[in-house]
C-alpha cells in the first residue's frame, strides 16, 4: 500500500510539471537566445586617453536606455545595468529581448523576450516571469542588442 502511495505521489508530481510547461508553451526544442545583431566588424574600440567603444550600424538608429527596477528579466539584466538598443520596425526573431508599450499604456516599455511568433502577434515573457502576454508586433519600438553590466 505504501509503495502504491509512493508511486501516486511521483505520477503527479510530474504531471504537474508537464502542465505547467504546456501552460507555459515551452518545450525542449524552444530556443530562446537572440542572434547576433551586432557583427564584430561593426565594433569599434578606441583605448588612447579616453576609451571608446563605437557601433557602426548604418541606416539603423540605435538608442540608449535602462530598466525599471521591477526584476522580471534577471538574470539576464537588471536594474542599473545600460542596454544598447535598435528603433523599430525591425526583424523580431524568438529570442531577441524587445521594448513595448501595452495597449492603452502611455507609461514606460515593457522589456521582454519574444518566445513565440504567429504572424503579427508575438509572444513575449520576461525570464523571471512564469506566464508571458501575446502583444502585436506594432507594439514593439524598439529591439535590445546590447547589455551593458
């Protein structure tokens, strides 16, 4: 009786985890790094009296900017650290970490990485999050391609 207890205990305790991972939309084969945005011919750094470090990224209008301190992309980034970014519209691929504005929102972007991509709507979840939110592409003002720690 107790080993048919055991073996119940085990039965959902991963049946659990499955369902979660399906609430989630996530499987082993979901891959979640952005590409390379920045090539490295594109990077230049200058060290003489004053180090430098340049992006040559023509034809794209590259941004600078922070994060609130609301934690729902560590361990990626976090409050205090300085993202490089690209303005939009851009190529979005599942992976990249994108800036977007909620549907009647005019407060500051919300910073998430894109999971899933059906036409133009988009998925996005902050690593530290459990659920993500489907947005619309044109919600999305700008792309991260670089982080600054």
């Amino acid at each position: 009786m107790n080993g048919l207890k055991i073996l119940l205990v085990i039965l959902v305790y991963f049946l659990s985890i499955m369902l979660m991972a399906a609430a989630i939309n996530i499987s082993p084969s979901d891959t979640f790094a952005p590409g390379n945005v920045i090539q490295d011919k594109n990077i230049i750094i200058q060290q003489d009296k004053l180090s430098k470090f340049i992006i040559d990224m023509p034809g794209e209008e590259l941004l600078w900017g922070g994060l609130e301190d609301t934690n729902s992309m560590l361990p990626t980034m976090d409050y205090g650290h300085d993202l490089i970014l690209i303005k939009c519209p851009c190529e979005i691929k599942t992976g990249d970490i994108v800036g977007y504005t909620k549907k009647n929102d005019s407060g500051n972007a919300v910073i998430h990485r894109v999971i899933k991509i059906k036409g133009n709507d988009i998925k996005t979840k902050g690593d530290n999050n459990l659920w993500g939110e489907w947005i619309l592409r044109e919600q999305i003002s700008f792309k991260v391609i670089g982080i600054l720690y």
